[in-house]
C-alpha cells in the first residue's frame, strides 16, 4: 500500500476539472449529459478543460445511453476530432444485445485511437459474462484499466468481484488496472487497497451539492487525505 493510489473524478467543465485539480485528483473523466449517464463532450469543451488543468484527462466515447455501440461511423469521426484536438486518453465499452461484448464496434474505435491508452467503463458490470469479456478483449491495443463496481448496482454488491479480480491480477484478461467507481463510498477504501487495488473513481461523491453543482475541491481533497499522498 506504499504506492500513490490514483484518483479520478469525473468532470463536466472547466470549473469542476479546476478544482478537481486543486483537490488533489490525479486524472479526470470528461463527459458531458450525466442525465444519460456520461455522454462524450464537445471538442470546444474538452479544449477549454485541456487549457484549464495539467492532469492526464480521459475523453469518453459513448453517443446515448445505454450500452449499445450505436451509429459507429460517428463514433469513429468524433474520436478521430477528439485525436486532433489534442486528446490522449478515451473511455468506451459497447455491449450487443446479449450481453456480450460487441467487438466489432471496440475494435473500429480503438482502431481511430491509433494505439492511445484507454479504459473499458462500466459496461462490464452489465456484460453477461465479465470473465468472457475480459478474455475476449485480451491484447486489444491501449486497454489498461477496467472501470467497474464489480456489479450493476454499485461496490457494495460488487466488492467480493472486485476482491476475487484483484487477485487474478496478471492472468490474461486481469493485466489491467482496476479503477474501481460506482456507487463508491470513502469506508470501502481500506479493503480495496488492502486487495492490491490501487485506483478510485468518483463523479457525485465530489459533489456535495448533487449532480446540479460543481466539484467540490474540498470533497476531492477529503477522498486525496483517505487514499493517502504518496
């Protein structure tokens, strides 16, 4: 546990990535429409939020909610403007209609990627089979973290699929890094970190004010004291 846990919040504009910054975050998710549970963000706001702050930013790729991959096409256009825009690191995760991956829609967008590094979401807490998943995305270019509660409805299902995951650290499938988030509260640290798992994710725990107000820099600071400075 002597290594610096990292810390991502989830941020909608540049006042929330300021003091998500300030607060101690190490990265941040930048998505736009949280009423559809995080869409991808205009390129003018993933500019403005790029200028704003000098911590890593993941862009989400995902057009309408829900899980399905949707009009492809477009999702490769927009991350393409995203790439020339400036941005490095993307979020994504699309399922077919039974539950499985739809790889063809993951391989086309991370095809536009053009070998960035980039997170599978919580579409693994809907899949089918999460193990298949897993296994099925093995060697994908750039993938290096999984964003998951380990269930649909959030840690406290989750926690004993997490626990067993972070063990198979290192078999194909589990070489990348677990961001835990999803319904993610401060008295679940002490066991994820004592599992090995060393990267948190938060979006309304930041937020103090709900969904409707900013990041707190204060909240992200209380979150950067638990999981320590390293």
């Amino acid at each position: 546990m002597s290594q610096r846990a990292v810390l991502e919040v989830i941020a909608l504009d540049v006042e929330d990535a300021v003091a998500a910054q300030a607060g101690g975050a190490d990265r941040l998710e930048l998505v736009a429409d949280m009423a559809a549970d995080g869409l991808t963000p205009t390129v003018g706001a993933f500019a403005g939020i790029r200028a704003a702050v000098d911590i890593p930013l993941r862009v989400m790729l995902r057009l309408a909610d829900g899980f399905a991959a949707g009009d492809v096409d477009r999702l490769v256009g927009v991350a393409g403007e995203l790439r020339a825009a400036g941005a490095e690191e993307f979020v994504l995760g699309f399922l077919g209609a039974d539950g499985g991956v739809d790889l063809d829609a993951v391989e086309r967008v991370v095809d536009a990627l053009d070998g960035c590094r980039w997170t599978f979401h919580r579409a693994i807490d809907r899949a089918a089979d999460r193990d298949a998943l897993r296994k099925q995305l093995y060697g994908m270019p750039g993938l290096d973290t999984y964003l998951t509660a380990g269930a649909a409805r959030g840690v406290e299902e989750g926690l004993p699929t997490l626990l067993a995951e972070a063990r198979r650290g290192g078999e194909p499938g589990y070489e990348q890094t677990i961001l835990v988030g999803g319904g993610l509260r401060l008295e679940h640290v002490a066991e994820l970190r004592n599992a090995g798992i060393d990267a948190f994710h938060i979006g309304g725990a930041a937020r103090p004010g709900g969904w409707g107000g900013p990041v707190s820099a204060g909240a992200v600071g209380e979150w950067r004291e638990v999981l320590g400075r390293g």
